[in-house]
C-alpha cells in the first residue's frame, strides 16, 4: 500500500486529533482501556491508541475498499465490515 495517499494534511490532521482527545479524557483514561473505533478506515487512530497506551481496541467500518489497507497497518486487529446499506 502506498503511503502517498496519506500524505498532506491527513497525517497532522489525525495527529491533532489524537492530541486532543487525549488533551480531554487523559492520558491514564486510555491505559489498558476497552474502544470502539467506528468508521475506522484502516484504523490509523485506533492503532495509535493500542501502540501508546495498551488499549484493546473494536473496529468498524462500512466500506468494503478499506480491509486490505486495514490489514497492513493492522494485521494483529480483526476489522467488523457493517455496511448499513445491506441487512447485517
């Protein structure tokens, strides 16, 4: 998968993203906690919080382009594909 894609804004955008989350729960909120990352893409955001914090994270997402991407960068995580388009 060829990083390119995320290059631009993307990469600071879910930096700043993941700051201020963290900025507003705390860091000892993410320790060894339980998420739920919903349309998730591949799962950057999640990723970051497992490598950082020890979380054991869900994720979910509706479009069936994103598995393989989500595999690359999260080959240890099972990804939900829940396409509220169809009946699950």
């Amino acid at each position: 998968m060829s990083t390119a894609q995320f290059e631009g804004g993307y990469i600071p955008w879910r930096e700043t993203r993941i700051k201020k989350i963290v900025s507003v729960m705390g860091e000892g909120f993410f320790k060894d906690a339980t998420g739920l990352e919903l349309g998730c893409g591949y799962g950057h955001t999640g990723r970051e919080l497992i490598d950082r914090f020890n979380c054991k994270m869900t994720f979910a997402d509706g479009r069936p382009t994103h598995p393989a991407g989500f595999a690359k960068i999260n080959p240890d995580q099972e990804l939900m594909l829940l396409d509220q388009d169809k009946p699950w």
